[in-house]
C-alpha cells in the first residue's frame, strides 16, 4: 500500500563553501593570475583597497581581523580543509611527473578562481562539470617540449638540465643562450649539457632548440638522410645563397649548376622556424613569488617577493557611512556579503602566502645540497615527503608548488623543478636517488675489460640488491637505454670484435 511518511535521518556529508572553493584556487593562482583576480575583486567589492604604503588621509584604511565564520574554518595547515580537497582534487600526470589539480577554465565573463555557484545542489555540491572543465587549448611549445623531455628517460640531473634548456627556447622554436651559461648556473661539465641538448634535438618537430638557422636546417636534412658533405658546404655558407652568389655556391661545395639547384629546392622544402605552428599565449616575464639568499651565518635564507604579493585592507570607515545609510533590506544584504567577502579574502590572502612561504622553505631544506653544490645532488623528492614535513595534505603541497617560481643563487626555477624520482632501498628504511643509481650502473659497465666479466641486466640487478638498493630488471634495463649502453649482447659482441 503506498503512502506519505515524514521521517529524519541524521548523517555527514562534505559542503564546499563558495569561501572555501575560493581559497583553494587562490592556492594554485600564479602571481600574475592572482594580480588580475584582486584587481577584479576591487573592482566588485566597495569595501576593499589596496594598502599603499604612502596612502593615508581621509579614506585611511585599517587592517580587520577576519570575522569568525559558520562556516567550515579555512586552514590549510591541519586537516580539517583536506577532506574538501581531496573531493577536489582531480589530479593528473604532468610532465614533471608529480601529481597536479587540473587547471579550469573559467567563461570569460566570470571572476577569475571562481565558478558559478548559482546552481549549487542543497548538498553543497556543485553541477557536474562545474568543479573542474576539461583543458581544451592549445597546447604550447614550451608545453609539448617538456612532455617530450618527460618521456625521453632522462636522468633526474639531466632532465633538470633539459628543463632549463626548454626554458630557454624562443616563439619560433631556437635555443637563445649559451650553453656555458647553463653549466655554470646548474653547476655541471658542459659537455653533460651538450648531451642533453643533443638528445633534445631529436624531438619533435624536427630542428627545435637550435642554435642557429644552419643548424635548425641541419637537424632536418639529417632526419632524411640528405645531410651529406656538399649540403654541409651549402648550409655553411648561407650568407652566399642570399647574395645569389651561385658560382661562389658551386664552389664551396663542389658540385654543377644541376646539383646545386637540387640541392636549393630542398633547402625550401624545410622549416625555418620550427615551433611557430604551436599555439598558445605570448610569453610573459616570469616573476620569482619566494627568493632564496644565502645567509652569511650559514644556510639559507627564505623569504617572499614582496612585489608579488597582493596587500588589501578593508576600508572601516567607507563601511560605517554604507552600513549606517542602507535603507532597504537589499541593500543592507549587499553591504554585510561585501564585508563577509572582504573579510574572507584578506585571511586568504594571509594564508596563501604563509602556506607558499612554508612549502618553499621545506623544499630549500631538503635541497640545500643542490643549492650549494649543483645539479648532481639533487635528492630524491616527492609531494608526500614534503607535505609529511609541513603537516599539510598533498593536494595542498601540489596547489602551492602549480606556476610557483623561486629565485636561488643557481637561477629561477619552478618549484615543481626540485622533486625527482627516488629508489627504494632493500631494507626500506632509505632510499637511492635515481641519478645515484645509473652512475652506478654506468660505473660497473665501464670497468668490463673483458668479454667474460660483461653483465647482463639481471647480474646488474642482484649487485646492486647486494649493496642494499631494490630496483627490478626492467628499470636497470630503461636506465642503461637512458644512458645510451648496448645490451650486454652487443657489448660482448664489441668486445670479441676488439
């Protein structure tokens, strides 16, 4: 028999806030992104302005503490706000190879950090799709280069020095400057730079991080086999082919009127400029949000960018003449959900740059030695490690380290730059760094003198488990090919030859 009945149930259940949404997303803002949301914020809300240091007079504002809330209670530092987090936090693989929240794209009309809250569940849930919208720009070069860099099965040294030299790649797709420079910053040989400069040039599109026109060119007459001593000769002497000083041509490289056109035909056949058929936004200035200096009494010493950091204040005075003039009951709301929301942000704004400051400092703890000493000694690094450290939640850890720059004594670096791969131990109570491991495996390679004392991946395997690191065949096998080694076959096979 069917019937009407009232019942109450008592249960839990996760409600995001839109305050709470808000200051989970400031996390992740660049200091650039977060620039032109607080110039959108003072535009909407009457009751905010900017502390300037020489303002004062009649419109002086004062500091207020935030106003208890009924809210669930911001804190990134305990782990009260991580359940909202993790419900939050769809995360993908990026070419740093760590964790990271997805970006989502905002409609153009809309606050930049926030979503539209105006279809929000009784539940406190939002409608599907609202948290997070799928990335569907175009992906840009400096984007496609370092997921290539990711996938090349690079050394974590190397992969730092193939960051940095991506870094340094321009609009149309060349290396812009010297290679030297770079060893000197990251404190390695520069033959090692070279290498790895070689082993980018093989990625696509063919002739990217080229240092000049010739050799971009270069890159792909070698691609299809056409790069012979006469077209060497050609792209030498370039400055001859804009002169159409073609005699001069058929000289330098030593062939008739027929072959040198051949040869001109394809020379236009290729791609100047390689990476200019990438989208994506012009490129703007990087601005370090922490610097890092070494203090004179020894270690070092953290602090913020202060340019970079947003400072409001809420103007009390502007309130009480609104507050006390609101007539209607519409706009004595309006007044009270400004106020709330200034409130609000200003303590956002407080704490995002405390949580920042206390990421960035525990990761200059744990890579001082990279600091001091170069980019050898990067340590194995991880989100969780760091979060355990600071008593914050990954997803917290992963927010603050998305678009976060650091200046150092070695250069400007994204925060996401210090966390490398690591390898367990036998015991499990430490672990190997991966770049310690493969000079290991390098080593042990390089002393075979003999066919007979040549090894294979599995006696590898078992050495190194001996000296207390657990690693399987497989991985032994990916860092041998990353290090450029034949199999244990060839070697033989070179060795009986020898």
């Amino acid at each position: 028999m069917l019937g009407q009945r009232l019942e109450v149930r008592q249960g839990q259940g996760l409600v995001v806030t839109p305050q709470l949404q808000q200051a989970i997303k400031l996390l992740q803002l660049s200091n650039m992104e977060l620039e032109a949301f607080v110039e959108a914020e003072l535009e909407r809300n009457p009751l905010l302005q900017r502390d300037e240091p020489d303002a004062g007079g009649e419109g002086e504002a004062a500091p207020v503490e935030a106003a208890p809330t009924s809210e669930t209670e911001l804190s990134f530092e305990d782990g009260r706000s991580s359940a909202a987090e993790e419900a939050m936090d769809v995360r993908s693989e990026d070419a740093w190879g760590e964790p990271s929240a997805e970006r989502t794209d905002a409609p153009a009309d809309a606050q930049p950090g926030l979503n539209d809250w105006s279809r929000v569940g009784a539940g406190g849930s939002a409608p599907d799709g609202e948290l997070e919208r799928p990335d569907t720009r175009e992906a840009t070069l400096w984007e496609h280069l370092q997921a290539q860099a990711s996938a090349a099965r690079l050394s974590a040294a190397d992969l730092a020095i193939a960051h940095v030299l991506i870094d340094m790649v321009d609009d149309g797709g060349y290396l812009r400057g010297e290679l030297d420079e770079v060893a000197d910053r990251l404190g390695c040989g520069l033959e090692r730079v070279e290498a790895v400069l070689k082993v980018c040039h093989g990625f696509e599109p063919t002739g990217i991080m080229a240092r000049s026109v010739p050799e971009c060119l270069g890159l792909q007459l070698a691609e299809r086999n056409r790069l012979d001593p006469a077209m060497q000769a050609l792209l030498d002497n370039l400055d001859l082919l804009a002169k159409r000083d073609l005699p001069g041509l058929r000289k330098a490289c030593g062939v008739d009127g027929e072959d040198l056109a051949e040869m001109i035909g394809e020379l236009k056949a290729l791609t100047p400029r390689p990476g200019a058929g990438f989208g994506g936004e012009p490129a703007q200035t990087v601005v370090a949000d922490v610097i890092v200096k070494a203090d004179p009494a020894g270690g070092w010493r953290v602090e913020l960018n202060a340019d970079t950091l947003p400072r409001l204040l809420i103007d009390k005075r502007y309130h009480g003449v609104v507050a006390s003039g609101a007539r209607s009951d519409q706009e004595k709301t309006f007044v009270a959900e400004c106020a709330a929301q200034a409130s609000w942000l200003v303590k956002s704004l407080d704490q995002r740059a405390k949580t920042i400051l206390k990421v960035a400092s525990e990761i200059v703890r744990q890579q001082d030695a990279f600091l001091a000493f170069g980019v050898e000694c990067l340590r194995p690094l991880n989100l969780k490690t760091v979060a355990d450290a600071i008593g914050m939640h990954e997803s917290t850890v992963s927010r603050v380290t998305s678009n976060k720059w650091i200046s150092t004594p070695r250069g400007l670096f994204e925060l996401k730059f210090f966390f490398t791969a690591s390898i367990a131990s036998v015991g499990g109570n430490s672990t190997h760094s991966a770049e310690a491991v493969r000079h290991r495996i390098k080593s042990m390679i390089e002393q075979e003198a003999a066919e007979r004392d040549v090894l294979s991946d599995d006696a590898i395997v078992e050495i190194l488990k001996e000296a207390g690191i657990d690693i399987a065949r497989r991985t032994v096998a990916k860092y041998r090919e990353a290090l450029r080694i034949p199999s244990s076959m060839q070697r033989r096979r070179m060795l009986r030859t020898a």
